[in-house]
C-alpha cells in the first residue's frame, strides 16, 4: 500500500510556486493577491479560510480576508463582490462555502467575475471545464488530478468510481477523468443517494473517489484488491480526548480498506491539503494572465 501523500506533494507544490512568485517579483511583475471572503462563524470554514491565508503567505502572495458577519444581507455580500470584482489588485477571489441559509449561494457565485473565480465554480468555468477548454478547475477535483499525476497512478482505460455527485466534487470528478487528458481516459461510473446496487459497482472499481460526507462509509467489503482509494470527506466528529474536542474522519473505513489497497488518501492529510495548493495554482494563473 502507498500513501497518498497530500501533505508532502502540497508543500512540493507550494515550493514551485514560491520560486514562480520570486521570478515574477525579480522580473518587476505583479505579486499576486488572493482575497478570501467568509460570512458567519463557522468553525470548520474558519479554519479553512484562515489555512488558505496562511499559504498564501508562505509562497509570497498578497492576501486579503474580508470577514462578514453572519447576519449580513445578500445585497451587502453582493456589494462587496462587485468591490473585489473591479480592484485591479486583487486577481483571484473566493467566497467561502457554505453560506448562511438567507443566502442565495447561486446568486453569488454567478456574482464573481469568471476571470477572477478562482474556485471555478462559476458557470462559465464549469462550463469550460466540462468542454476540456483551458480554465479554473476547482481546486478539489483539480488536486485530486494532481495527486494521481505525481504518484503515477494509471487512469486510462481504468474504471472510476465516484460516490457523491455534488457540484464541487463529485460532478466534476466524474466529468474530468473522463476526458482525453494526461490524468483522465477513465470508463467512469457515478454514483450517489438513489444508486440501488452501489456494493456491486464499487466491487468493479480500479478506483474509487468517495465524496458523499459520510464517515468512514466505504468498508474493505466494497472494495476489490488493489484498489485506488480517494478518500475526499472530512467530518468532524465529537472526541474528548483531543485537545480541540472533535477528530476529523473520512469516508472511507482507512485500517481496513487500506490493507486491500494499492494507493490511499489519508485523512487528515490526503485531498484537504491538495485543495490549498490548487486554489494558489489559479490564483497563480489568474495573476499571470492579468499580467
Ligand atoms: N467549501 C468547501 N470547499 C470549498 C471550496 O473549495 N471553496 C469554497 N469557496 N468553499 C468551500
């Protein structure tokens, strides 16, 4: 069995685009400056938000955090998208998912300037993305890319199969193995709530990508030998024995499933810290592009 490493090939990755931002700083150009909003207080967006600011600051990027307060209007979120839409110093931004409930979440993504939507979950970017056209992959789907590149895992003519069909992964996923690229090529099946036999086609799998959100879902009876595991979930649940109260678990049963594997994710520390890396990859080619 391989790890999946994502902590190590994130910080391979961070280093590449340090010494990109410092060429880019030598040659006179412009540093470039990701800006993160979030509404409310939720502690996991929080820390998600705060580890994407931090990154920011190890490869030499600007960063703007624009914090909100839960009660803000859509029309005040709104505004302040437009704000960071027409500064010409900021070239790439995200809002941080989820949003509270009085929230269009539609209505502000479609709000974002694509040349600028970073996350590429605006509709002209996922349109691009499914038609294989250059763009802003999301950075979920687009680490998971990277990660099977740099390990050399063989995707083509393999089956994929993915559980969950959100839009941020799931969907994605599932659109960009299929297609005729470097990592891609694969026969890939979806599946999601309503899949009847999913024992059954997860048994066929050569590699399996489980983004459904619950945890440790994905048992070693699913699973054929030498299987590929990607494991995107990320649950916090209740520990007292942790300093801060909760662990975080996968989809994915990891001692039992990994004993039948070729490559797994861990979690912590597989898909999570991929996700970082690719959004300051696009926020890299934002900058790049403006430039
Ligand atoms: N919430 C969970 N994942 C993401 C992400 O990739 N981007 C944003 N903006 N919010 C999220």
């Amino acid at each position: 069995m391989i790890l999946l490493d994502g902590r190590k090939t994130s910080s391979d990755i961070k280093d590449e685009i340090t010494l990109e931002v410092a060429q880019l700083k030598k040659d006179g150009k412009k540093t470039p400056h990701l800006a993160a909003v979030i509404v409310g207080n939720d502690g996991a967006s929080k820390t998600y938000v705060g580890a994407k600011v931090k990154a920011c600051n190890r490869v030499g990027f600007e960063s703007t955090l624009v914090e909100l307060p839960e009660e803000t209007t859509e029309e005040t979120l709104l505004a302040q998208i437009e704000e960071l839409n027409n500064n010409d110093d900021i070239d790439g931004f995200i809002v941080q998912l989820p949003l509270p409930k009085h929230i269009d979440e539609q209505k502000v993504i479609m709000a974002v300037n694509p040349d600028k939507d970073v996350d590429g979950f605006h509709p002209t970017n996922v349109g691009k993305m499914a038609l294989n056209l250059p763009t802003f992959i999301s950075a979920t789907p687009f680490g998971i890319l990277e990660l099977l590149e740099r390990y050399k895992v063989e995707t083509s003519g393999k089956h994929v199969v993915v559980i969950g069909r959100s839009h941020i992964v799931g969907s994605p996923m599932s659109i960009l193995l299929s297609q005729k690229r470097t990592v891609g090529n694969a026969t890939v099946t979806i599946t999601h709530s309503r899949t009847t036999n999913l024992k059954e086609i997860t048994l066929q799998a050569d590699i399996v990508v489980a983004a459904l959100g619950i945890p440790e879902f994905l048992t070693a009876d699913m699973v054929k030998e030498n299987v590929t595991v990607i494991d995107v979930g990320i649950t916090r649940v209740e520990d007292n024995t942790k300093k801060s109260g909760y662990r975080l678990l996968g989809d994915v049963a990891f001692d039992e499933v990994s004993k039948k594997s070729a490559f797994i994710t861990p979690v912590p520390g597989g898909v999570g810290p991929m996700t970082i890396a690719m959004l300051l990859k696009n926020t890299l080619l934002a900058c790049k592009r403006s430039n």
